[in-house]
C-alpha cells in the first residue's frame, strides 16, 4: 500500500474541510446564496485552494450530493439488514430497504435541503447518473437474490431495477419537499410497499 506524502495529506484534508463545509452551507443557505468566498472562510482556505481542487461551485456541489447519496445508500444497506433481522429474507431486507430509504430523509433536513435542489442545480440527466452509479447495482442485487429464491415475478431484471429506484426517488423527492415530511414518508412508505408486493411471487 502506498504511503501518502504530507502534501497528499494536506491536500486530501483541504479537499474534505471544503465538503464538510459545503455540505453545510448549501444545506442551510442554499446553492444560488452561497458563494465561493463563503465556502473558503468555512473551510478556513484561500479561493484558490478553492479552485485547485474544483472548477465551479457546481463541481463542488456535484461531490457533495454524490456524497450524501453515497452515505445515504450505506447507511440504508445497514438498516435494512439490521431491520430484517437474523432470519429475515431477501425480500425482508429489501422491504426493509425501500422503508429505511424514505425515513432516512425524513430524519436528515440538510439531506432533503440538498435534494430540493439537486435537480435544478446539476439538472435531471446529471442526477440520474449518480444514481445509476451508487443505488441501481445495489437494486439490481436485491432483485437478483430474490428471484433466485423464486420470489420475483417474471419480469426483465435491470428494467424493474430502474422502475423500482425512479419509483423511490420520486417518493423521497415527496418527502423531501413536504410540509410534513413524516406523515408524508408514512403515506409513501404504504404505496410503495404495495406496488413491491404486487412485483412478489410466491415460491414454488
């Protein structure tokens, strides 16, 4: 394993003082209102430090959504295994999945600040990619253990995968935008759970 030199470090320790910073201030103050000077002094770095390690202040919310989600899908992953319990099945952990995804927003206000504005700052196609990249192969690992224990309906795998999440993103989105974010992720939780069941079979 290769040992990082003390400009490495440093440079690896900026780049996370600016995200933890970032993450902070486009939660609370939002994109648009935050500026590059504002990100500097949180982190307490030079502008251009700023920009050594980012083109724009798109790029950098960019990593800092693409970080949330990263954390969202592994702390969902944990949740879903522990609420599922010992004994749980696939199918147990997956709904268990969809649950622990949707209540996560409702726990995190920065969360669904960063969501809100996720679509209007990197826009719809940017978005979906990071999705596609951190959470579809995670969805398609879940359907895929569950159709091998005969529990899926006959039904094209990567293309539920992708029905399945757009579904999810869709209700998180809900909740990231409502009024009453708990009541609003009950209700979602319920739809979405019903439309999973009607994707069961039972096993042969």
């Amino acid at each position: 394993m290769a040992v990082k030199s003390r400009r490495e470090e440093y440079a690896a320790l900026t780049r996370a003082a600016l995200l933890e910073a970032a993450s902070g201030l486009f939660a609370e103050k939002g994109f648009d209102a935050t500026s590059i000077d504002d990100l500097a002094a949180a982190a307490r770095v030079s502008k251009g430090a700023v920009y050594h390690h980012f083109a724009d202040k798109r790029a950098i919310f960019d990593e800092v959504f693409r970080v949330a989600q990263r954390e969202a899908i592994e702390q969902v992953l944990t949740e879903a295994l522990a609420g599922a319990g010992a004994n749980g099945t696939p199918w147990d952990v997956a709904s268990e999945a969809v649950r622990a995804f949707l209540r996560g927003y409702v726990a995190d206000e920065n969360k669904r600040s960063l969501l809100r504005q996720s679509a209007e700052v990197l826009g719809v196609r940017r978005c979906r990619e990071i999705d596609e990249e951190l959470a579809l192969p995670h969805m398609k690992g879940l359907l895929e253990t569950v159709r091998a224990r005969g529990e899926l309906q006959p039904v094209a795998l990567d293309a539920t995968a992708v029905v399945v999440f757009g579904t999810l993103c869709e209700a998180a989105t809900s909740v990231a935008f409502a009024r009453n974010p708990t009541e609003t992720c009950q209700e979602m939780s319920v739809v979405v759970g019903h439309m999973l069941d009607g994707l069961r079979k039972a096993p042969d």
